[in-house]
C-alpha cells in the first residue's frame, strides 16, 4: 500500500511511497493539516541519489513500530532538495544553527503554527548506533519535550528566528570593494582552500577552483604557487578515483583525502563546471593529456546516458545498484568496481600487468575488497591501455563503447529489477531537467568548445538551451524544473543566474558560427531573461537578488538572498558577473550600476568572510578588470581559445583601417592594437590592471 507521495514526480519523494510512514509532500494542505491536529512536523529533506538518504528510507523510514508511532504523534512531510532549493538552504541553515552541522537527509522537527524548527539531525540509524539513539526513541523523547518544555521550545525558537531573520539583513560596510586587496584576499583564501591537504574527504569546490584560477595573471606575493595548485587540482580530479576511467563522469566526492574511494553518485552540476574548470585549464596553458581525455570521457558519458531525446540533461545518477534482480537492497558503487579474481578471469596477462602499472589494482583492493580504478601517472594512456579499458567496459554495459551511441536510463527501481541487462545492472537514474544544472552543463560545454573546437560539444550546449528555451516559460514566467514534458516550480535565482551565464557562454562560444543561430541570438535571449529576473527577484531594498520571486515565497521562513558557494556557484555571486558582461556587450550602464549595488550589498561578507564566497570575488574581478576586445572574424579562432577570464569577445567590422583589434576597458578604449603582438600585451594590461 502506497502513501501520498506515490503522486508526486519526484524520483526522491517516490522512492519513498511504499513506507508505512503516511508522507505528505511540502505544500498547504500538508500545513493545514498539522496546524489542525496540533502535532509537530517532522520535515525530512533529500535527494535521489544520496547514500544515506537511501539507507534511512531502507531502515528507519520503513520500520512499522516508527511509522506507527510518527503517524500517531507527528506530520510527516518530505521535500526533494533539488525541487525546492529555497527550503532546504532555510532548513540548513537553521540546522547548523542548533548543532553546528549539516548534511543529508536533513531531519527537522518543526512547531506546526510557524513552520520554526526546534531539533534537527542528519542521518538518525533504525538502532542505537554511531553514538546516536535509535530512531524511536529519538521521537519519543521530541514529543515528550515538545509537549512538556513549551517554555523552552518557544524560547529556542525565537531565538533561531531572530537569526535567521538577521542573516538575511547583512550590515551595510563602509569599506571601499574596488581596493585590489580585497580581491587579493578572495584569490589567496580560495587557493588555500584548494591546496592539496591529507585531511578529510575531497569534494571538487569547483567555485574556489575557477576563483583560483584567476589567480595565474597576478604578480603578488603569496604562500601559494597558484598555477601548481590549480594544476594539481585537475590532476586529482582526472587521475583520482573520483572519475570513472571507464565510461566517462565524476562522481559527487572522494571520502579520503588521497582522492581514491568516491561516493558514486554521479551529479550533473559537477560534471558540467569540471568540464568548464578543465577547459580553462587547457585554454590557461596548462595543457595535461589528462584533462582532455577527463572531458572527451564525460561529454561521452554525458551523451550516452544523460541526454534526454527532446536535448536536456538528466539530473544524477545513484551511487547504489544491484548486483542481481534477486537481492533486496542495492550495494554502494557496484556498477563501478572490481574484483582482482575477475580482473585476472577477463584480461590476459600482459593487459593487467599494463593496467597495474597505470591504476591502482591490487588483490586486496582499496574499497571493501574491490578495485576503484585510480590512475598513478599523468600523461596519455597507451592505445593497448585503451583496448583494455574499453574491454572492462563492454563487461560493465554489455556492449562495445563504439556500438552504444545511448544507453537507456533506469528511471526506477522497478525497471531495474525487470529489465534484461546485457551488462551489469546499472543505477537509477533521476531524469528531471533542472535548469540551473543545465546551464552549468551547458557552460562548461561551450567551455570545451573553445578549447578544441569540436563543434559536437557546441551543438549539444544549444540543443539544451533551445529545450529551456522553447518549454520553461508558462504565462510568461521562468520555471525551473521539466518531468518528462510537464513544467513546475517557478524559477529560482541560481536557475535566472546560471541560464543567463550559459546563455552568455554559447554568445562567447558562437561567434565562430559553429551552430546555427548566431552570437547576437543567445545575447538578445539573455537580455529577456536578465529583464524577468530583476524584475521578480531584485531587492530594491538591500541589492542582490532574493532565491525566491516574492509570489513564490509565502510558505517561507524567511526571504533569503544566498551569497555563499557550496557544491555550486552562489546565484548572487553569477548574477553579478552576468550583468558586468551584459554591460560590456550593450554598454548599457544600468547593468554596471547594478552590479556595483550588489557588490556593495555583500562587500560585509567578501571581508569578513571570504572563505564562503568566492563566486562574488570573481563578480569582483570582473567589475575590477572588465575588458571588451572589438575584433575581426579573422583574429577570432586565435582569441576564442584564449583563458581570457574578465574579456568578452565581439565582432566589429569597423575597425580602424590596419587594425585588427580594439580592447576597452568599459567605455574607455585603448588604441586600436595593429598586431597580434600588441593585442597582447593590451589584454595583459588590461586585465591586470
């Protein structure tokens, strides 16, 4: 017997109809019902393809003697992270509040007549374990103190209240942002927090990444070399366990610091900015054998598997799968790794000799007696090399990489378990479109465009932005996700922000005419959308631009406006830049004057804390550094390969007679530059200055 959220299109939410815990998904009736039966909400927040998540629903969540005690004494409301971003950054946040920590699933009990949370954890175990309670005993206790400490609850709340409310009014700085220091600052916080370390797990960070790349043009004294920094973050990516050697993709993180053992969810928003950070990379000078074929195995992997036929991206992929029909549960990574036995049974001796010497293989294993395959060497791998992974391939999918143009996805475990697979049994995959992930998608394939100008990888970044395009607009508004052709959710600041700089991204990109609207299309599609996203989202009162359209805001806490980079760019920190380039490409000023607002908004946090913000020290960087370089159709495919990290490109086909470039600085421009030389040494000047 099925709950209410068998009726929801959320693969998340779905995945948990079948628990006897009767889950309402967020939304009115939901509240109305709590506030009516006066019991205390218990808001669970996840994910689809999040490890724990998916234990707890298989423990916990599917216990009876819990659903009969959670449907007797609390509401149970489930919300999918990647639906609602908005309530989860609330929720986080008031998290980390109370314990100094978060993560997923995110559990909140929350008091029904304000929706104000007063306990709060992550992951809860079905027995006591991990030094935490049991989970029933966990809801016994809540309902114990949220019905005899009223005092205490209410005090607490308050208190929470009070500081999520001041958190979303920053104070006003009077501190001057145009200082070089205050850039300085964000370049070197960012690139410390990069360096290569033997603590922890390893995430991509990819924000601090790009922000530390920008770092290379500087001449200031730091304790970093940023150029070996940033170099030795790519090589991690594309040598480390994190990426599949075999079929293309990043998984979401490594759990160890030596970038070995990942969680296997495989995540669209960080495949798109790794292959944005690597195509800078090569475009930069830093030209590693492994970052181009990292790029060319994801682009693959992203056609194979996470294009959908209409030329969107799917979501994720999970880190579980099974490893037969039979088995009840699904196993951490089992579509990934290898055994030793088996790796002896299919390859001759002479390719697992080669495979030692270039991966990390032994008898034993690195993950619970399996091999995640690590490589050990940078550099190109030997075509015998390349057969031999191409053989572990055809094991994994059941067919050659050459005869499997697309590999159908598993929306569901019901199609998992009953499908006839060649190969192994693969993941589920969550095939909503997200158009914030998307676009970071479709900027990191345009990146890749300009490094090695394929135009296959420009042509699959314009399918994507013409499906947003022509399907995410109902009654003249943006909305933000697509389930199979039906359209929900209104669209949310990183939705607006990452659009627009994809959008500005394919201009870049299109000025070589490899598809087939030109340049001018993607800016006039940019300036539309920047238009609706001011005009729903901008704060005329403090600057910047809110999460949520204030018609979309009422079953919030609070209205925030994020600042802070996490496993993506902040919506702030890219709207930011956007407007610097719009103003650049329009030298329409009230773009400038925006940008400078925002920045003014937030210059408190660049100084105080510059560790949490690095998407606005690059919207810094560029209201630093803003450079246009006008030039010809001719001088173009040299520049368009060029890391030029504050330029934006344009065609002018009135330059001065003899010249062949003309670089500005905003509305000030320089003397025309009559050779390659001298263009040069202009855009140097330029974007150091």
């Amino acid at each position: 017997m099925t709950n209410r959220l068998a009726q929801t299109q959320s693969l998340y939410l779905r995945k948990h109809a079948e628990n006897p815990i009767d889950w309402m998904p967020w939304g009115e009736e939901a509240i109305a019902f709590a506030r009516t039966t006066k019991r205390p909400i218990f808001l669970s927040i996840g994910y689809s393809s999040c490890h724990w998540c998916t234990v707890m629903e298989g423990e916990a969540f599917s216990d009876q003697a819990i659903a009969d005690y959670m449907n007797a004494n609390f509401v149970a409301i489930k919300v999918d992270r990647e639906e609602r971003p908005d309530l989860d950054s609330i929720y986080m946040q008031a998290l980390q509040m109370m314990t100094g920590q978060g993560g997923w699933p995110l559990n909140v009990f929350l008091s029904p007549e304000d929706l104000v949370p007063f306990y709060g954890g992550t992951y809860f175990p079905l027995e006591p374990r991990y030094g935490r309670p049991g989970f029933l005993q966990l809801l016994q206790a809540i309902r114990r103190y949220y019905d005899t400490e009223t005092a205490k609850v209410r005090s607490l709340k308050e208190e929470l209240l009070s500081h999520l409310q001041d958190a979303t009014i920053l104070p006003a700085s009077a501190r001057r942002i145009e200082d070089f220091a205050v850039l300085q600052n964000g370049l070197e916080t960012a690139t410390g927090i990069i360096s290569p370390n033997n603590y922890g797990s390893s995430f991509p960070m990819m924000p601090y990444a790009e922000l530390a790349l920008r770092g290379l043009r500087f001449e200031f004294e730091s304790k970093y070399d940023s150029e070996e920094v940033c170099r030795q973050r790519g090589l991690d990516l594309t040598l480390g366990g994190i990426y599949d050697h075999i079929a293309g993709g990043f998984h979401r993180y490594t759990v160890d610091a030596t970038w070995t053992v990942p969680h296997f969810e495989k995540m669209l928003y960080d495949n798109g900015q790794i292959i944005e950070f690597l195509a800078n990379l090569w475009n930069a000078g830093i030209q590693e054998p492994a970052f181009e074929r990292a790029i060319a195995g994801t682009i693959e992997w992203l056609k194979r598997e996470m294009t959908a036929p209409a030329g969107y991206f799917y979501g994720s992929q999970d880190a579980d799968s099974f490893i037969s029909q039979d088995v009840v549960e699904p196993e951490e990574g089992a579509f990934y790794v290898w055994s030793y036995n088996l790796l002896q049974q299919i390859l001759t001796e002479a390719e697992l000799k080669e495979l030692q010497e270039q991966f990390t293989v032994t008898v034993s294993g690195n993950f619970e007696g399996f091999n995640v395959l690590q490589r050990q060497h940078p550099g190109k791998l030997s075509p015998s090399l390349e057969t031999t992974l191409g053989k572990l391939f055809s094991l994994r999918y059941g067919a050659t990489m050459s005869n499997l143009a697309t590999f159908p996805p598993a929306k569901n475990n019901h199609e998992v378990k009953t499908t006839e697979w060649p190969g192994r049994i693969p993941p589920v995959t969550d095939t909503k479109m997200i158009v914030a992930w998307n676009s970071l998608t479709i900027s990191g394939l345009a990146k890749a465009y300009q490094a090695f100008q394929k135009p296959e990888y420009l042509q699959l970044a314009a399918k994507a932005a013409n499906f947003i395009l022509e399907n995410q607009w109902i009654d003249g508004r943006f909305h933000r996700l697509n389930y199979d052709g039906q359209v929900t959710v209104l669209a949310q600041s990183e939705d607006y922000a990452l659009f627009v700089k994809a959008l500005l991204d394919l201009n870049q990109a299109s000025l070589l005419g490899a598809v087939a609207q030109p340049a001018e299309f993607w800016l006039e599609q940019a300036i539309q959308v920047q238009a609706e996203f001011d005009e729903f989202l901008w704060s005329l009162e403090l600057g910047g631009y809110y999460n949520t359209p204030k018609d979309a805001s009422g079953d919030l806490l609070v209205r925030e406006r994020s600042y802070a980079d996490n496993a993506t760019p902040s919506a702030n920190g890219v709207a930011i830049a956007n407007l610097i380039r719009l103003f650049l490409l329009t030298e329409n000023l009230s773009y400038f004057n925006l940008a400078e607002q925002g920045l003014q908004a937030f210059s408190i946090i660049m100084h105080k804390s510059p560790q949490a913000c690095p998407s606005l020290f690059t919207a810094l960087d560029w209201y630093r550094h803003l450079t246009l370089i006008q030039t010809t159709k001719e001088e173009l495919s040299a520049l368009i390969s060029q890391y030029l990290p504050v330029g934006i490109l344009k065609v002018n086909t009135a330059l001065p007679e003899g010249a062949i470039a003309l670089v500005c600085q905003g509305l000030s421009c320089q003397a025309p530059a009559r050779s390659r030389e001298q263009l040069q040494k202009q855009l140097q000047q330029s974007q150091i200055r």
